[in-house]
C-alpha cells in the first residue's frame, strides 16, 4: 500500500499517451508478439469513477515506462486476459479505512480485483503535482502492481516501494526517476519470468 498524507491526480502533459489503451482491439497482435528475455505482465484498470483528463492513460504510460526500465513489458488490456492484474479505481474510500492509505493490493490473491486505488483520496495528491499528475498515479499503480507481481506486502527503504513517499519522492516522479531499487528489480523480474508460460 502506498499510505501518505498526499493525495493525487491529474492531467497529463506526456505527449506520447498511445502507449496505454484501454479500447477494444487495441492490443494489437504485434504487440503480443514475444520479444525474447522480456516477460509481459497484463492489466486491466476498471475506473468507478470520473478521472481528470488524460490522467488515467498517462498514468498507464507511466507505469509501463517503469517496468520497461527492469525488463518487464507491461500491457494494459481488459480483453480476454484471465491472468491480467484487475485494478479497481474506486470513488471513495470506505470511511475509517486504513487513514492515508491511497491503494492497497492482495499481493496474495490469484484472480479477481488485486488493487483497489480510492480516487478521493488521490485526488488531491495529483492537484498538488497538477504538472505531472500522471506520472505520480503511474508510480502509485506501479507500486501496488509490484506487490502483486511479488507476492508480498513488504517496503523498501528507498525508492518506488517505499511504504510513504516524501516530498522529494514526489519531486522525482517529475522526472520520471523514482524507479526500483536494483534489489527489487531483479526480483520482480524473476517473479514474473516464473509466471510468464512463454519463457
Ligand atoms: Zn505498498
């Protein structure tokens, strides 16, 4: 879970938002295409709620952009994948639960809805980084997918898996420079290598 005292959202200034699509047929078949040594991870956002403009499509972006960078080709898809990572954007938070948590995963659960994002409370975190709003929703995505991929609910000291991002990590989201520690990369690469019945 990513718990702060932030919220998010936002509009996205990425120019090249194609990369993340949602529509139907939009997974081409090059695009299932294999590239040897680089696994593919699914996901399907299924968003209860009215998101800024863009946000949600360069948030995916983002968060394909950041497992790109450890190997790992992260396809965004609600079309027949039964093995894809749901993630539900739910409106509100339930009131009381777990106080500053944005998103939480079941890094333990095999199917079904395996992140829940509450938009109420990112809302105001992707106001506050308006510029780059995107970016910042494609790391808290790409957080809780690596939990998933990992299968633990476990944080890092420094970096993306951080369990509260300051300030600064913010800041570096900007740039698109809050990545994962080398430690787990390496592991969630491995993680997904093992799942992935192509390699
Ligand atoms: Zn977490």
């Amino acid at each position: 879970m990513v718990p702060t005292k932030f919220a998010l959202l936002v509009v996205s200034l990425l120019p090249a938002l194609l990369a993340a699509e949602d529509s139907p047929g939009s997974i081409s078949p090059s695009h299932r295409t294999h590239e040897p040594g680089r696994p593919v991870v699914f996901a399907c956002l299924k968003s209860e709620t009215y998101v800024m403009g863009g946000a949600l499509l360069s948030a995916k972006q983002a968060a394909s952009q950041i497992f790109d960078g450890i190997g790992v080709k992260l396809l965004w898809s609600c079309q027949d994948q039964r093995d894809a990572i749901v993630i539900r954007l739910a409106a509100h938070a339930p009131r009381d639960f777990r106080k500053g948590t944005l998103a939480y995963a079941l890094p333990f659960a095999r199917e079904g809805v395996r992140i829940t994002a509450f938009y109420d409370r990112l809302e105001p975190i992707l106001e506050d980084h308006l510029s780059f709003a995107g970016s910042v929703l494609g790391h808290v995505l790409a957080h809780e997918i690596a939990h998933v991929l990992k299968r633990v609910d476990s944080h890092a000291e420094t970096g993306l898996m951080r369990a509260r991002w300051s300030e600064r990590d913010f800041e570096s989201m900007r740039f698109h420079a809050l990545g994962f520690t080398p430690e787990d990369a390496r592991f969630i690469r491995e993680c997904v290598e093992r799942e992935d019945p192509v390699q």
